[in-house]
C-alpha cells in the first residue's frame, strides 16, 4: 500500500457515525431555532444567521472533536495539519479561483436557461437574506460567509465526512457522493449544480493534499468573491 492510502486508512472513524452526526447537527440546528422562529411568525432569515454561527459551527467542532476522540485520534487525522506553507496556500489560491469559475460559471448558465425558458430572472436566495440584514446582523452575515463557514463546514465535511466515504466506496465515488451531500445541505436549489462543483474541488485540495487549509482558503475566496460581488449588484 502506497503511502498516501496508508494515510487515508489510518483514520479509523467509518461513515455510519459521520452520517449520525450531520442528521443530528440538521435536526437540533432547525428544532432548537429555525422551527420556532416560523411557529412564532419571527423573521428566520436573522435568527438563521445567528443560529448558525453560535449553534450550527460549534456542533461541527464538538462533533468532529469527539469523533476523532473516541477512535484515539485527533486534529491530525482530521485534516488540520500543515505541511508547506508555500504549496498550501498557492493549491488553496488556484483552488479557490477553479471553485470560483465553476459556482458562477454553472450559476449564470443555469440563470440564462431558466431566463429562456420562463421569461423570468433567477434570483440566487442569498442575495434575498444579504438584503434583509443591517447593522450587527449584516457584519455577522459576512463573517458566517467569510470566516465561519469555511472552517466549519471544511473540518465537518471534508475533515470528518470525506475519509470514511472515501475509504468505503474508493476515492472517485467518495469524492462525487460528498460534493452532492455538501450541495444538497445548503438548501439553494437554484445552485445545486454550482455547489457541487465547489464541494468536488474543495474534497479534490484535500485529496491531493491531505491538509485541510488548501481547502479553507479557497471555500474563503470563493465565499469572499460571491459576498463581494452580491454586495456590489445589491
């Protein structure tokens, strides 16, 4: 066995566990605070925001630290370990622009069938609860975009998620059947196929360079570069 398959069959947590864990992340983020918002007619779009960064965030860290612990592992076989700093950051800038090209390439061809085929515009949903923020909320907005969402949601589903699904169906069928679950969770159908050529390029930075950060640097570029440019059409 090669070193790099060494490496990804040392981590010894299988997929049952990651996929308990994300189901139970999903049900208490929505029961705890999106479901009482809508029963009591507030406005989930702000109790969202801050929902997931103080509840969402923190059980992707809680969750991944205890599934490393109980298999005698930790922040190493999770992904967060550094090599060169050099050849992590130019992968996770080259990256972060492929990822870019690809979530607004997909997005504005879909955007121009819809647009030919309704006579209608199609609307990326973030751009409706950018809108709708000011004040503390809009700078919690983009710090969640930004700052929170690349780490978290890199350290739970690339960290914990992709070596289990990797070692049980192989590295092609891992990478694609997580791009899909990462897409799928984010609840945008109108960039359902843009974000899951962002989750296959963020799982293949971790593939090739078994770190972590690559991958955190471009979700952070590819996340920073949409904010921005929604904030200028805005």
């Amino acid at each position: 066995m090669n070193p790099r398959e060494s490496w990804w069959r040392s981590i010894k947590w299988g997929v049952k566990e990651s996929i308990l864990a994300l189901v139970l992340i999903f049900v208490l983020y929505y029961a705890i605070s999106l479901i009482p918002a809508l029963i009591a007619g507030s406005d989930y779009r702000n109790i969202s925001v801050f929902s997931y960064v103080l509840l969402m965030c923190p059980l992707f860290a809680a969750s991944a630290y205890f599934i490393a612990r109980r298999q005698g592992q930790g922040l190493r076989e999770l992904g967060l370990k550094s090599g060169s700093l050099k050849r992590e950051i130019e992968w996770g800038t080259l990256g972060g622009f492929l990822a870019l090209i690809g979530n607004v390439g997909l997005f504005y061809i879909l955007w121009l069938i819809y647009y030919l085929l309704t006579g209608e515009r199609l609307v990326n949903p973030q751009m409706n609860v950018l809108k709708s923020q000011k004040g503390l909320m809009l700078v919690v907005y983009i710090l969640s975009i930004v700052v929170f969402a690349p780490i978290f949601e890199e350290l739970f589903f690339r960290g914990v998620l992709y070596p289990p699904l990797r070692n049980k169906l192989g590295r092609t069928q891992g990478m694609v059947l997580l791009a899909f679950i990462f897409a799928f969770l984010h609840f945008q159908p109108s960039g359902m196929f843009s974000l899951f050529m962002v989750g296959l390029i963020l799982t293949f930075l971790y593939e090739e360079t078994e770190s972590l950060y690559p991958s955190i640097i471009a979700h952070a570029i590819n996340n920073t570069v949409v904010l921005l440019t929604m904030l200028l059409l805005g």
